[in-house]
C-alpha cells in the first residue's frame, strides 16, 4: 500500500503520539522565552491581547485540524534577521546582503563581501535603519560582524554544536533578491538539510576561502542578496549561516549551502569581545618550484597533456625512479593523489606543487580492471 | 493524551501571548521530527547500495553542468551491476570509477544503455565483493510487485556527496506520472546533478524510480540541455517499473533503443482523432503488417487507439526489437497482425509525379466553392476528387496524364486527398513504377507511371521548365507592399502580394490573382527595415507571381530561438492574405537571395522554423555552410516533408547535415546558383505532386 503516509499532527495514530508527546514541553518552553523579548510592548497590549487571542483561539478550535505551522518560528527568525545595504551596484554585481542579529546590543553577523567595502546601512526587521560600523571581519570564514547602536533587539545565540542533521527541516531566513523593501520583513524560505559535507581542502572545488563542513540545502536558498541570513531549526534554533553564491566546480551546479553555527561561532564571539583573531591558516598554498614534487621528481612520464581533461594516464615509467620502485606501469590511470580526487592530469601538476619533494606521494590508480593502491617515495 | 488535550490547556496561555505566537505552532515540530526519522530510515533502506559515479577525462559540455560532474547510481545484483542516469555516458571518457559508501573504488563500465529513458547499466570491476544489491521494495517478499503511487504523495531523492560520500536527500512529492515517452515520474523535489542517477524513493522507502537528467520533450517547450532544470522543481525519474523490465536486457550488453513502426498518419495535428494512415514507409515493419495506406489503426497492444497521441504514447513504451500487437481498420474489415518494431528504417526516398493536382471538396456543391480545411473533422463525408490541374513539362507524368483527369487509385489503394496523396508519394519506392487508375472523360484508364527521385540537381528533378519565366505581370496587379502588424509580435514585416479585401464580392477577385506562392525571407539581425529590404524582390515576385514576406528579427544584431512562433504566425497571416496554402510557401535566408551568400544568423533560424514547425513550409533554402540551428529531432517524429534548395554545385558538395536531415525525410536539391528569381520558380514547383 502505498499513499497511506502517517499523518503527522492529527494524533490519531498511537505511533506517533510519542514524538508529538516528546516535543510539546519544548515549544512551550519557547512560548515562555517571548514575554522577555516583547516586554517593552507593555502590559495594555497584554490586556487587548488576551480578548484578541482568546476569540482568535475559538475560531481555529471549530477548525477541522489546523495546519501544522511554522509561525511562530519564522516570525522570531525574521524579527533576528537584518538587510545589510553596502556598495556594489557596479558590474551587475548586488549592493545587498543579509545578516542577523547576535547580540541585544545590536551585533550583526554577515558575510565578509564587497558590500561591506563602505560602512553598511543595516535595516532592522521593525524598520529602523542604522549606519552601521564594521567591528572585525574574518577573510577565512567570509564573515564579518557589524554593530548598530540599538538596545534590547532579539537576537540569535549560537550553538557550539551542531545537532542538525541530513533530512532535519529547516527555515533559511534571508533578503534574497533584495524583494523585503522598505521596512518590510526578510523572506522565509522552507526545506531540508540535504546532507553535512566539507567543502574540501582541494583547490577549486569551491571558490570560496572557507574550508570545513556545510549543510547542503534541499531548498534553493543561496540566491543574491540571501548571503548572510540565517538557517534555523524546527524550534527556532541558530543553526547555520547562508553563504554567498557558490558553484560546485565539480559538477558546475549552484550550491545551496549554509556554514554551520560551530565554524563561526568562536570567531564572532572574539570579535565582539574584542579579541584579536588570528586568521586561520589556509593549510592548501603552493610550495615552490624546487621544494614540491611534480612528475620528473617522482618519474612518471605523463601521457601528451593536449585537452584541458586530459586524463592522468601515465605514458612511461623510467627505471630507478620513486615510480618504478612503487611498481607503477606505463597505462596506469592515476585516481587519487594523496586521497584527494584527480579528475585531469592538470589537477594531478597542480596536487603535487602542494606536496613537498621529501614526503611520499601515496597514488591510487587504475590498471585496467584493477584498482591499486602504490606508495612513491623519493 | 491527544493533541487537543494539550491545545485546550494551553489555551489561556497561549490567548495571552498570541500577538506574537502561533498556537499550532506548538505540534508542528512534532511533525517535522517524525517526518525527519521517516525521511532518514527510507534513505537509510537504500543507502548502502548507492554509490557515487565519477566520469573521468571527460570533455566538457556547452551546459552549465559538468560533462565529468560525480553523479549517483544504484548497485541492483551480486555481480556488481549499477544502474545510473545518461549523465554518465553524455560523453566520452577515459574511465568510469564507482565509489561506495566506505569509499572504496572500482573500476566499471558500461554495459548497456536505454537511451529512450536516460538508463545506463554499468559493471564493476577490480573484486568481487560489492556493494550490497538493492532491494526494490522496502518488503521483499513482494519484489514482483512494484509499489502503488498516488499523485501528491511525499518522494524523497537519495543520493550521496562529497569526499566521504554522506548520505544526501532532497523532499518533494510526486508531480506527475506516464511523462516523457511515457515511463518517466516527475517530482517537485529539488533535484541538483548530485541526485542523477540515485534513486526516488516514498516515505517507506520503496524505490520508485531512477533521476535522470531532462529538460522535457523539445516539442513541448523543454530545452535542448537535458540538465538546465537542476534544481528547478521540475525533476524526472524513470519509472522502476520499465527499469526492471529491461534489466535483463541491459545486462545482456544491449542498447535500447525506440522502436519504430513505419506508419504516417494522415493528420498532421498530434490531438487529432483521425488515426488513418496516409502512407507505410517502404520495408518498415508496418509494411510488414499489411497496413495499407487509408487503413485506420484501432488498437496497440489491445489498448483502443483514439488519437495520434495515443498511439505515440503506446509506441514510447516499446523498444525496438519487442513485438506489439496491432489492430487496424479497412473499410468495414478489422485486421491485426503482430510485429517487430525496429530501430531504424531506411530514409524514405521522395517521389516526384510531376502533376499539379487540384483537390475539389464537392458537399453536394459543384462551384468547387467549399473552402479546403484541411482540419475539418466533417472530411469523412465529403466526395473528394484529385484533379490534375497541369504538368510539369518532361516530368515523369508528362504524356501518361492529361489535363482534367480525375485521381483514384495508386497501385489498387484508393487516394483519398491531395495530402495523403503526398504523403504517399515521399515513401514511393524508387525506380518503381506506380499504376494509376484515373477517371479521363468518364471512362476508368490505368496509366503506369515511373516517378522521379525529388532529392538532386534541380534542373535534373524539375527539366528544363524551370528557366522558363512565365509572365505573370497581368495577374500581379493590383498587388501592393503592406506592413504585417500582428498583436504582441514586434518583428518587422512587409508584405508584397494581392492586397485583403474581406469584402465578399471582392473574394472572386482576389481568388483570381492569387499568388503563386509565398517566399519568406528573413532578414539578417542588423537589417532593421522590412519595408525597404522587400524593394529588392519586388521585381522578380512580379515576373513569377510569387508573394513575399520579408520578416525582421526582433532585436538588432540577433534571432532568438523563441522568435520562431511569431516568424510562423506571420506567415500564417500573410498566406491567408496571398490565399496561399503551406504547399506553396517556403522560407529562405536573405544570405541565400543573394549570390555567393555568406551565411548568418537569418540562415540558421530560418533551417530552425522549418524544422520544428513543419506544418508551415513546403520549402526551405539557406547557405550550406551555416551554424546548424539546435534542434532535437528524434527518429520516432513523424517524417518531414521539406524540400531544402542549397547553392551548391553537385551532390559532391552536400553540406553534412544534409544526410541528417535526409533519415528524416527531408529532401536536399542543389543548384549551382540560386536568386530570388529561381527561389520563386522553385516555390512556384514546390505543390507538384
């Protein structure tokens, strides 16, 4: 049978009373957080509210079932979400971004671009519009932490973990295309985490400086403008920030894509504090000429490199060589360099210039149907 | 407990603070975490078997997304067999390497491939232990059974990425079933080139299908780059059930490929409930058949066939080499014959008769007034009569026929209208002489008649005729330059031919001066000024008595593709002003008009209409070396029927995508110099028969 899906909400079904029971404690632990936030707006609200909400109440309870809503979510989300306004405007290039709030005193997170290049102009979620002043930035990350002078916003803490897994829904918050104007609230996007990777240490892959792990989104959040907003839980917890336009020059695709809340959190923290951060370092430079391996050190003898995908074959293997001692042969398709993927032999020149002539240089190849593993040392 | 216990209770609390919480707010998260656990043990059933496929030495593509871009497949036996999408072959490469969830790598290769479905098995190599085969069925005890599926149901796309290969998913629903050729599902789950190949799967984890990468059928608006709606929400998967049907076949190192039947339906609109056939192309398995010429096809595999587009739909579903039981109708008898379809049939070789025949439509009226619509649904009851207007002077009829002679019967098949009578003769064999029964003078005459290859040397194909210039002078006046203006279409365009008089007496008239023909031209992108590049043709359109309709391209500087639906609409419009019918009207480039043509971008849209309107133009000539237009043409279309007139010398000089075209069905005539003179006694040739 199929088309029988369980449906969620409606309680009818003992299996999945237990996670509904599971949950319920925490959305209300939330409904009691708000007050703290809102207690600004005065108990005369609170008087008018209740009148309100309680007609309200009655009009959904004659409702067959209520959809299940992510309201309250999304409003605490936008309410934490700023439109960062910068300079750009030239070569089609947008002069926006976003950010999110990351203190009560007016802290905002955003991504580290050419928008920040003069002192952004920050719109809050109720409106307000603030020159903003850039407190630090860190080029690795991509990511910079503004300040406005405001007081008592709500604002997003940021997890040390990460709990979110693949398939876990998700909201991305963001200004993409710059289509919240005026005082209007950010846009709400939903889906899922399609998995956690790591854009990897291998040059090109990604054309963004920031190496360690990222959601990959089932939704097509990371549009212009979206850069900076933030990824947020089922329970309104941070859970990643949105980053800039990405291709995946592995398959050439857009890459909908959040930086983890663990990667940045410390870095915000010490830039608010004050703290001096040293800029991680970029462990994937290229070594020089003479201190990195290429194919005479390690004596392969590659096939006429003529195409710009020109497969890493091996045309000859010179005897006492590092290559014939490892027992590599002429016809011998190289995979792997050091466990990173060779997809041409231009990738292959370009890997051994990042390893240095005294290590071993560990190859996996292909020999017609067989797959070995060789071990080259100088 | 249930929900609404929690919901009342909650209620004087949440009355308070609903200025700024949702109350239901409080179970959706309940929701979306048992939706999450549901999502992750449906991928987590497949997991195992799905591997990542990277492509290596592959040359890049023009699309956006990588010719070499790591994709998804799905490991279905012990011997190592994967399944994965056409991405993996959209190229050639140096090597395939599969990798699995541990990261091991083998080396694989393919093994077979359905090109009809975007299938492509492949084989591991390099061990023997694999991967463990998936499971289509998440309960096994059923695997005969393929799973049920309902429109709107949650799908879950499951694939692997990056270096440690982590398991990767992407929700959505189902959109749609039985599209493409028919086996494939739609998804709105966003669907990037990571996913190729990986299985869609429901909510318990059956498998559904395999992604592949397509952008729709061309003919329906989709693009030529099977990858450009990556993450767009509109995502295809071919269908498990024609995977698992044709597993053995893959294995067994085939190429699947559509299978063709041979038959060309009389109607040339895909909706149209007339499957009559109006020509069996020579040694295709429909000939095979016994079907004849005039028979109806009733049903395909004993499901009613109503429409062509049922019969397309049931044709999709088979390959080439499988055998459909086919039921067809002559007059009052049912026959049906079982056969083989095939994957290719030899390129008809177009037929030339030679005669101009005329098509009077008599409902009980004998003025031959009743106007001629070809779509008429009411076709059936009229009496029809095929009467030769005129002759080609030396063609192959010339001298067999007469002025006046009414059409019956070629070889015995009775001719039922003037396009069915075309169709047949395109599919004529060659060299073979036709029996013609005709009506001369109320008594019933047999001519036998040898047709002539309409593919050649003009001046071979059509004698000496075409040098002849028959003045038309008397007949051209009164004609006058107009600007064609039609709502939203901003092209430029003039026309110079007989001018609209819808008044009802002025009909007569306007019949009388006729065009002969109508030459669409279309201008190079940087001439902007339709009115002042018609001036040029004025002169040999009055000599020939041949309309023209000069179009401008949109933009300066370019034609886009998408401008081919207004070039067609005016050139409806203006036909319908020329009273001119698609028999008689062709497009050409304005590089061609002109001797020694450079080609240009006039040439590569104006070979783009031809080929994917084909109802709109009997003609078409454009410089041969020319930037080839990107259309998709599958050999499952119907044929067309267009004449191509190259500036070229002998047959020697063919440009190649004239082979191309020729399989199918177009026909490429030569001449050593071409202007707009000889374009139009070329057009006003075209409606022989």
């Amino acid at each position: 049978m199929s088309g029988n899906e369980p449906r969620f909400g409606s309680a009818s079904s003992a299996d999945h009373a237990s996670p509904f029971h599971a949950t319920a404690p925490i959305a209300t632990q939330s409904v009691f957080i708000m007050p703290c936030v809102r207690l600004a707006l005065g108990i005369t609200l609170n008087c008018l509210a209740l009148i309100w909400g309680s007609c309200l109440q009655q009009a959904r309870a004659q409702e067959v079932a209520p959809e299940p809503s992510l309201g309250r979510v999304a409003r605490e989300a936008q309410q934490r979400v700023v439109k960062v306004y910068g300079a750009g405007g030239l070569a089609g290039l947008e002069e926006y971004q976003s950010g999110f709030l990351v203190s009560p005193s007016g802290h905002v997170a955003t991504v580290w671009s050419y928008v920040l290049d003069v002192d952004p102009i920050v719109v809050l979620d109720d409106g307000r519009r603030f020159e903003a002043e850039i407190v630090g930035f860190e080029p690795a990350l991509e990511l910079a932490v503004l300040k406005v002078e405001a007081d008592g916003l709500p604002f997003y803490s940021l997890p040390a973990d990460d709990q979110a897994g693949w398939g876990d829904p998700v909201l991305a918050v963001s200004n993409l295309f710059n289509i919240a104007v005026g005082n209007e609230p950010a846009s709400v996007m939903r889906g899922r985490i399609a998995t956690k990777t790591r854009l990897d240490a291998r040059r090109g892959t990604f054309q963004t400086p920031y190496r360690g792990s990222v959601y990959l989104l089932d939704l097509v959040a990371n549009n212009p403008g979206a850069a900076g907003g933030a990824l947020v839980d089922r329970r309104g917890t941070f859970v990643a920030m949105l980053g800039k336009e990405l291709r995946d020059s592995q398959t050439g695709s857009w890459l909908n894509y959040a930086i983890p809340s663990s990667a940045i959190r410390q870095t915000v923290g010490d830039i608010i504090a004050g703290r001096k951060t040293l800029p991680q370092v970029i462990e994937d430079t290229k070594l020089a000429l003479d201190q990195a391996h290429d194919v005479a050190t390690l004596g392969l003898v590659m096939v006429p490199d003529v195409l710009e995908t020109t497969p890493a074959f091996v045309d000859a293997v010179p005897s006492a060589t590092a290559a014939q001692r490892a027992g590599l042969q002429a016809d011998d398709l190289v995979l792997l360099v050091n466990g990173v993927r060779t997809a041409s032999q231009r990738a292959l020149r370009e890997q051994l210039r990042r390893i240095d002539r005294r290590d071993d240089v560990t190859l996996l190849i292909q020999r017609d149907n067989e797959i070995k593993e060789l071990v080259l040392r100088p | 407990m249930s929900a609404r216990w929690i919901k009342t209770n909650c209620l004087l609390l949440v009355g308070l603070l609903s200025f700024i919480g949702d109350p239901t707010g409080l179970s959706v998260g309940a929701d979306e975490h048992a939706m999450t656990r549901v999502v992750r043990a449906a991928a987590s059933r497949v997991l195992d078997s799905i591997v990542t496929i990277e492509v290596i030495g592959a040359l890049g593509g023009e699309g956006e997304i990588r010719q070499d871009a790591p994709t998804a497949g799905v490991v279905v036996d012990e011997e190592g067999h994967v399944i994965t999408s056409s991405q993996v072959t959209a190229s050639a490469s140096a090597t395939i390497i599969v990798i699995d969830g541990d990261g091991a790598r083998y080396p694989a290769q393919v093994v077979g491939e359905d090109v009809v479905r975007g299938i492509v098995m492949l084989k591991l190599g390099g061990s023997n232990d694999f991967p463990p085969a998936i499971t289509w069925r998440a309960d096994s005890s059923e695997a005969a059974n393929f799973p049920q599926r309902q429109i709107g149901q949650t799908m879950v796309a499951v694939s692997r990425y990056g270096a440690k290969g982590s398991p990767m998913v992407s929700v959505g629903i189902l959109s749609a079933m039985g599209r493409l050729k028919g086996d494939a599902l739609q998804t709105d789950a966003r669907v990037s080139p990571s996913f190729y190949g990986g299985p869609l799967l429901d909510i318990e984890g059956n498998v559904h299908g395999i992604l592949i990468p397509s952008a729709g059928d061309a003919a329906a608006g989709g693009g030529q780059d099977p990858t450009q709606w990556y993450d767009s929400g509109i995502a295809f998967a071919t269908s498990i059930e024609a995977i698992v049907k044709r597993l053995g076949a893959l294995r067994a190192g085939n190429k699947i490929r559509a299978g063709l039947l041979g038959i060309v339906p009389a109607e040339r609109d895909s909706s149209s409930t007339n499957t009559t056939v109006a020509a069996v192309r020579p040694r295709s398995p429909a000939e095979q058949a016994g079907i004849r010429a005039g028979d109806q096809i009733t049903r395909i595999n004993e499901q009613p066939v109503r429409r062509i587009d049922d019969m397309r739909l049931a044709l999709g579903r088979c390959d080439a080499g499988d055998e459909i039981r086919i039921a067809f109708q002559r007059g009052e008898e049912e026959f049906s014959a079982t056969v083989e379809l095939v994957d290719a049939i030899a390129p008809p070789r177009a037929q030339l008769l030679g005669a101009f025949v005329r098509e009077d439509i008599k409902p009980g009226k004998q003025n031959g007034e009743a106007s001629i619509d070809e779509k008429d649904p009411q076709r059936g009851v009229v009496d029809r009569s095929l009467q030769i207007e005129s002759l080609l002077q030396d063609g192959p009829a010339d001298g067999s026929l007469r002025v006046g002679d009414r059409l019956l019967r070629i070889n015995g098949t009775e001719v039922s209208s003037l396009s069915t009578l075309r169709r047949q003769l395109w599919l004529a064999e060659a060299d073979e002489e036709l029996v013609l029964t005709i009506i001369r003078e109320s008594e019933e005459v047999v001519q036998n008649v040898t047709p002539r290859d309409l593919a050649g040397s003009l001046r071979d194909v059509y004698g000496a005729a075409l040098d002849q210039t028959e003045s038309r002078q008397a007949k051209t006046q009164g004609w006058k330059t107009t600007t064609l203006r039609l709502p939203e279409i901003e092209n430029a365009a003039a026309v110079y031919g007989p001018v609209i008089d819808e008044a009802k007496e002025a009909r007569r008239a306007a019949d009388a001066n006729a065009a002969g023909g109508l030459l669409v031209i279309l201008l190079e992108p940087d001439h902007r000024e339709a009115k002042e590049s018609l001036k040029a043709f004025i002169d040999a359109a009055k000599r020939t008595g041949v309309a023209v309709c000069v179009i401008a391209s949109q933009q300066e500087g370019r034609w886009q593709p998408a401008e081919d639906a207004a070039i067609v609409r005016l050139t409806t419009a203006a036909a319908r002003q020329c009273r001119v019918t698609s028999a008689a009207t062709a497009i050409v480039s304005e590089n061609v008009c002109r001797l020694g043509g450079v080609p240009g971008p006039s040439d590569t849209m104006a070979m783009g209409v031809a080929l994917s309107r084909e109802d709109t133009y009997a003609g078409l000539s454009v410089v041969p070396n020319l930037q080839p237009p990107a259309v998709r043409l599958s050999p499952a279309d119907p044929i067309r029927m267009i004449r191509i007139l190259v500036p070229i010398a002998a047959e020697d000089d063919r440009p190649s995508w004239g082979q191309v075209l020729g399989r199918f069905g177009c026909v490429i005539q030569e001449s050593p110099s071409v202007d707009a003179g000889l374009l139009m006694r070329w057009l006003t040739r075209l409606p022989a028969i």
